[in-house]
DNA sequence: CGGTTCATTGAGATATCTCAATGGTCGTGG
DNA sequence: CCACGACCATTGAGATATCTCAATGAACCG
C-alpha cells in the first residue's frame, strides 16, 4: 500500500529519503478498523496518534435528540490528532465510513520525529493547518450555499484532496458515502439530499452509481457550487521536484479497505 | 492593560514569573487598528503572528455574490495565526470589530519562546487546538441548529470565553456586534437575528440594551441551545493554583479600544 | 428467497429569506 | 441647541428552501 501521507506532504515541500524513511518508520504500527465503527469516542481521554492509512473516516458530534453532525472527512494520509493529547479529553468522535487501516504513533515518536526531521515538522505543521482551512471553509459552505451548491462543494473538495494523494480515475472516485452520511456532513436532510443529487444530476454535472462519483464538467461544477480551491493549499506546492497537478497515472486501488465496496462497471 | 493571553493559558496551566515575563515580552510590540478595519487580507502573504490585546475582530470570507461569512470571533487574548506562516498565503481576511490593540510577534521570536519555554508551548498548542475545537462547533452549531438555539448559543459561547479572561460581568458582557455581524456569523439574516433576539428577550433569557448583553437565566440558556462548554476546554484546569470557575472581581474594563461604546446606564 | 438497508417520491408544514417600508439613535455641523 | 443625515433596528407580507412524515421501490446479503 503507498503511503498517501507522504504523497500527501509532498504537496507542500519536497521529502528526502531519510524523512520519508523516517515516516515509513513511524507508521509502521498499524490497526484494522471495521466499516461504520467508533475508532474514538467523545469524552475518551486521549491515546496515540493516529493517521488514516486507508479508507475513510469522520469527526462527528453527536446530538442530543439523536441527529448527528459530521464536522470533517478523514481521507487516507490525514492525521486524526496532531498533537491533539495536550487537550484533557476528545470532544467529539471518530468514526469510520469504510474499513480503515489506522497507524498509530506514539506521542514520544512524534515527538522525536519532529524534533530530529524539522522538513517533516514543518510538513506536518503544514497540513494541520490545511486540516483547520478546510473545517473553517466548511462553516462557509453549510452557512451560506444552498443545497445543490452545498453538496457540489463537498463532491469538488474530496475530488481536489483525493487527487492529491492518487486516489481519483479521470474525474471521478469511489465515494462510500450514503445519502444520509452526506446529509450529516452537510446539515441537510436525507431527503434532500436525494433531491439535490438528482439535480446535479440533472444538470449533467454528475453521475454517481454503484458508490463511483463522476463529474462531468468539473469547471462547472465548481462554478455552480462557489468552489474555490485556494483554501486547499494544495495549489502552488514550493517543491523543487514538482510534477503536474495531476498524477499521471491511475491509482493503483479505489476500493476501501478490503473490497467493500464495487467500482463502477 | 491586563494581559488576557497569559490570563487565558492559565486555564491550561500555571505558568511561572519567567514564563509571565517571556510572554509579555513577545507581546511588547503593539499597533493600533480602527474598528471595522481589515488587519489582514485574504490572498496576503504571511506576516508576523498577531495577537488580540484588546478589542473585538474576526475571520471572514467574502463570497462572490457580496455576502461574507464570519467563522471566528477573536476576542482579547486570541491568536490570529499561530504558526500559519508555513502556508504561503491567507485564505481569509481578518477584521475588527471595534477598535484594537494588536501585538505583532516575528516569526523568530516565537519559535525562540516556545523553544526556550516549554511549558509555554505547550499552552500556545493547547490554545490553538482550543481555537480548532470552537471552530468545529461553529460547524455544528450552524448546521444543526434553528436560529434562536443558534444565537442562544454563541451567546453562551462569547460568555464563557470573556469569563476566562475576566471580562464578564455577573452575567453580561459588551456585546459590540451589529444584528448585521450577527448574521454573518450565524448563517442568517439581519432580519432574521432581529426576530430571534426578539424571541430570546421574550422568553425571559436575555436582555441587550445599549451594547451590553445580560444574559438573565445561563442554564435556561444553556438548555434553550443545547450548549455544552465542554468544547471550550476551559473546564477543568489542571493548574494547582486554581481558582473558582467565575474570576472574583469584575474586570477592569468592559469598553472596547477607545471608548467607541457605552455599556448600559 | 426473504429480510434488511438504502434510495426515491409525494404532499403538506415550517423556518428562513427577500423586498420594502418605518422608526430609532447618534454624531456632526450649522 | 437644533436639524439633518447616516446608520442601525424593527416590522410586515409574501416567496422559497428545507423539513417532516409516510409510503414505495431498489439493491444487497445471508
């Protein structure tokens, strides 16, 4: 399995040998989480460091009168809990969508890493703050988009980090996500959710069968949803050994996990 | 003037007289800004990292269509952009509210503080996850729910974050957002936070007159928006020098900046 | 092959928005 | 000290997005 949080890093500043190493090493503990479990629980005190290895996940607050509220998309390469131990306790959860592969890192670990590779330090104070960028455009996209605009912003973002780490074909991707999980990250209703999802489709912006997401016009789609990549970050990376903004070749997987989900025929 | 940082992170922990003295060194190089002023633009190169020393501001973004968005009130004693000099640009702006004193610490000098310090990095780290943290109940506030639970709530919020830094009041504060700033941090409309302040002043719950909130019941409030402190992280510090939960004397000051607002008769 | 979960559709209810007008407050200049 | 203008708060009425409840249909799994 390629490490997407390296490819992901790389975005940023260019790794060498010795720092990927160095974070091949730290990851190498690993976990298996199955689909739809808690893999934290708001109120827990908090445990190691953990990084998505593969599948998805997702913050999540949940409600008194029993709706939920997903607050972020955890994709493989993203960190759950940067340092996140210096709180007393979670205040929220995580839970998976998909079976997860989990590394998890020792605090101390982390610690030495980032004191012994400061490249990588910086790498990992970078997308900690690309993490806070995303959940603050978020905010704006529930606040201030309709439906339709609401649900295309999410489908144009997790297209752009997707992408990043390898993980799209062409312009589309696996997306395990049910309406209801789209509903619960997006403050809609299930229902309407349905509803908007067939007038993008309808506007020939999307196709979405058997969990495998197409845009057809991206430049539309981001028009129509008010997307603007820039809070990414994923833009202008500052690397010297910088390839394309595309990865020239097709991901080597688009299944989560284990083969939980089917492609598209 | 008091200095509301060191008040803040001692909610964290109890910081010793050199870490004191440390803190109000990097702060000593203020600048002064007028209220409704941008101090920092979004598309802007990376500065210096700012504080709030005194004063009302906020994040923002601006859409296409001329509406803004508010995703963060910045209160005294908050940071603007810990460590964010490591992306290459904003990706919002930063306003006032009212006028502000600002401390503008280079890039250097922090790292030389948290180097040199660690239990002050420790507490700037566990601010900045506290920041995340309200960021993601933002998130779930305007996504889940109605407008009076909505204003309810950030109502409490504002409460309880100038309670750690003394300037509360018995149960009210100054209060020197516009229905218009309201709404654009709560995902509404001006017309619309008319009514439900009408709604919660109705209800016995609050009282808002010439700037300065009262809030009358705090646990009805509370109840009324389904508030929760926990994510603050204000809750339990584990400081051995603890005192109370409510500061024993009333702050100093409860005007903003210069004296551009009058608190109630 | 039957049951469970998920997606889809309809119809009526409600929160919120839009547009537009009125009223209040405050600072400024005459 | 008053009058004016600017800005902000308040109210009304109709429009619209979204929700709720409820039922049906499709897909998938054991």
């Amino acid at each position: 399995m390629p490490n997407f949080l390296i490819a992901k890093l790389q975005w940023f500043t260019p790794l060498s040998d010795a720092d990927r190493l160095a974070l091949h090493g730290a990851t190498a503990k690993r976990r298996q989480v199955g689909a739809r479990e808690d893999i934290a629980h708001e109120g827990q005190a908090h445990g190691p460091v953990r990084m998505i290895l593969d599948g998805w996940a997702c913050r999540y607050r949940q409600l008194d009168d029993g709706r939920r509220q997903i607050t972020a998309i955890l994709l493989p390469g993203d960190l759950c809990d940067t340092h996140v131990n210096v709180l007393c306790e979670m205040d929220h959860s995580i839970g998976t969508i998909t079976p997860v592969t989990l590394a998890e890192i020792a605090r101390d670990r982390l610690d030495a890493l980032v004191g012994s590779r400061p490249i990588v330090g910086r790498a990992l104070w970078w997308e900690m703050l690309a993490a806070v960028s995303v959940q603050r455009e978020w905010t704006v996209n529930i606040a201030r988009r309709e439906g339709i605009a609401r649900l295309g912003h999410l489908f144009c973002e997790l297209f752009h980090r997707l992408r990043a780490v390898g993980l799209t074909r062409d312009f589309g991707y696996g997306l395990p996500l049910r309406q209801s999980e789209l509903a619960d990250a997006l403050g809609l209703t299930e229902v309407h959710v349905n509803r908007c999802l067939r007038a993008l489709r309808d506007r020939d912006l999307i196709t979405l069968r058997g969990r495998w997401l197409t845009i057809l016009d991206l430049p539309a789609l981001e028009r129509a949803s008010l997307f603007r990549p820039n809070y990414l970050h994923l833009g202008r990376r500052n690397a010297a050994n910088a390839v394309g903004p595309v990865p020239a070749r097709p991901p080597e997987t688009y299944r989560y996990g284990s083969s939980h989900y089917q492609s598209a025929r």
